[in-house]
C-alpha cells in the first residue's frame, strides 16, 4: 500500500458523522488516511474507506503500553490513534473531532508558513482577536483575567517561520470556554486574514479541533489523563508550546479551515469542567516558563518529561500521571 500523504487522527463513540464523512472524501482525494480511536461505547466497525478503525480490543492488542494504562470512556483514547498513525509512518498528522466538517479552505499544509504575522512582546496572546476585528471572542483556556488587555498590533514579516504544530480556526461553533457560552453564545464565523505565528514567550492555548503536527512534535501530542476533560488537550498545548520554544520553533495559528455541527453540550457542566482552568492556567504557564529545558529535535521527549515532572510535583496534575507519561514515551520511540 502507498504511504498516506498523511494521516487524520479522532476518538469517537458515535457511527461515522457527516463532518466525518465529508473529511474521509477529502481524505481519499489528497492520498490521506483517517484513524478512529473507539472506545467502550460505540460502533463495532467504522464502514469508511482509506481508514484504520481501533475498537478497545485492537488498542489493547497493538503492543501499546500506554493502551493498559489509559482510562476508559475518555479522550485520552486518541493518544493509542496518534501512535498508531506514527507507527504508520505518518509524515503530518491532522487531528480533529468528530464535529467538524472541512471548508473549502481546507487543504493539506507544510510545516514551513509564509510571512506569517507576529506581535511584539511576551505573555498571553489572544490569537483569536487577529481573526475576528474588534468582536470578543477568546479560546478555551484563555486566563479571564487577561480578557480586558486591548490585544497588541500584528506585524507582516518577510521570513518563514517553522511551526511543527499549527492549528486552523473553526467557524459555527468555535472552541470557547463556557463563560463565553453561557454569556453571548450565537454562531460565529472568524475573518479570513493571514496566519499568526506566536515565538518564544507568548502564550495562547490551542485545541484538537483542527490541528498539524509534524514529526519533530509528535512527542508532544501526548493528551493527559488525571485532569479535567474540559483541561485535557489545553494543558497539553501549554507543554506543547513550552517544548516547542526549546526548538527554536511556535505555534502558527490559521484562519478557519473547518466548520463545527456541535454535539450537545450542556453548559453549566462545562463550566464546572473548566473551573480548574479559570483558577490554573496563568500558573501553568509561569511554572513552564521557568524550566531549563534542552534545545533540539533530540531532547523533545526529555523535555514533556521534564514538563509532567514539574506540573505534578507543583500538583497540578496528580502522580498517578506520570507512569502514562513515561509509557507514552516509550511507546513513541518504539513507534518512530
């Protein structure tokens, strides 16, 4: 079989969606191949073609070790897709949620952007409000007590900039917090504008929605356990980010490439999910901004470790975090 030009990785518990179904075509049209990461609830089988479904039974059988440790009924399910696309020889990963259906913009990417714009300065960067004019909108895990800064001017750069992980925006149901839910929510569709690369010292979570990951990265992929569901995958990007300045390297972020059907959510439980972000995430990011991390390619993986170890000893994740953490690790060097 060729080798895909890259591979789509979600978990699901549903039978493929029609966001799933229109991804899977584009898929097959530009050489990609789709991962299904199933889990205790959920379809048997997954009838799409140019796709590899992983019901419980085949995780726990694929060599995994994190497949033994991972929690059940939980997103963390994805981390056994993402190694079996690495094993696959993935040379990009697309992450995405069962959601979210391609736009037409929506096109493979290289890990080299264009003259992307910047902003000067560190701490948090709303990148949302470069994509939205003077409308107030922000990410999930956006500190609330950052919202009133008036964000600062983009600049047009000439150079590329390297970005081994970039995330498309969503329009429809973009991923906010619940505040924003619960205070103004409506449909919203982001302005088409020129990608935001964010360097060393600036801060913005990011998501799964929508997500590019290249191989110098893929350590970095990890979704942790013991932490609020609503928490997972932006506490993974603050690693992520705080990792990625040791490779001389950022976060691109792109105008909207997907569109959101949400499934039901139920807001106040979202809130209640979210609560250990809104009291957390600032201090997140100050404990990963103090760490000596090693620079290169080589010391990526040491690098997550050396973020888990400082997260659960300031007990921000639990102990029992940890031997997932090392797992992933291995797994990922046995995988690559």
């Amino acid at each position: 079989m060729t080798a895909p030009a890259f591979i789509a990785v979600i978990t699901t518990i549903q039978p493929p969606t029609r966001a799933v179904r229109e991804l899977n075509q584009r898929l097959g049209e530009v050489a990609g191949r789709l991962v299904i990461a199933g889990d205790k609830k959920g379809p048997a089988a997954y009838d799409l073609p140019h796709t590899d479904f992983l019901p419980l039974a085949a995780q726990q059988a694929s060599g995994f070790a994190l497949a033994e440790l991972l929690p059940t009924g939980h997103y963390a399910r994805k981390n056994i897709g993402y190694l079996h696309a690495i094993r696959a020889g993935a040379p990009c990963i697309y992450e995405t949620d069962d959601d979210n259906a391609p736009l037409p913009a929506w096109a493979p990417r290289t890990e080299t952007v264009a003259a992307p714009r910047t902003v000067a300065g560190a701490g948090w960067i709303n990148a949302y409000r470069y994509f939205s004019a003077d409308r107030n909108i922000w990410p999930r895990g956006f500190p609330l007590e950052q919202l009133a800064a008036d964000p600062a001017p983009a600049s047009a750069t000439a150079a590329s900039f390297r970005a081994p992980v970039q995330q498309g925006l969503v329009n429809g149901s973009p991923d906010v917090d619940a505040v924003w839910r619960l205070t103004q929510n409506r449909p919203f569709d982001f302005d088409p504008a020129a990608p935001l690369a964010l360097t060393a010292g600036q801060w913005c979570p990011f998501n799964t929605q929508s997500t590019w990951w290249w191989p110098a990265a893929y350590p970095l992929l990890y979704v942790p356990s013991h932490c609020s569901f609503r928490m997972c995958d932006i506490w993974k990007s603050f690693v992520a980010q705080r990792c990625l300045w040791a490779l001389g390297a950022g976060v691109v972020f792109h105008a909207p490439e997907v569109v959101q059907e949400r499934n039901p959510h139920d807001y106040l439980r979202d809130f209640h999910d979210e609560v250990p972000g809104y009291l957390q995430n600032a201090r997140i990011a100050d404990i990963l901004s103090g760490l000596d991390l090693a620079p290169g390619e080589a010391a990526v993986a040491d690098n997550l470790l050396a973020c888990y170890d400082a997260l659960i000893r300031e007990k921000i994740f639990p102990p029992a975090e940890w031997p997932l953490v090392q797992a992933w690790i291995k797994d990922c060097a046995a995988a690559a």
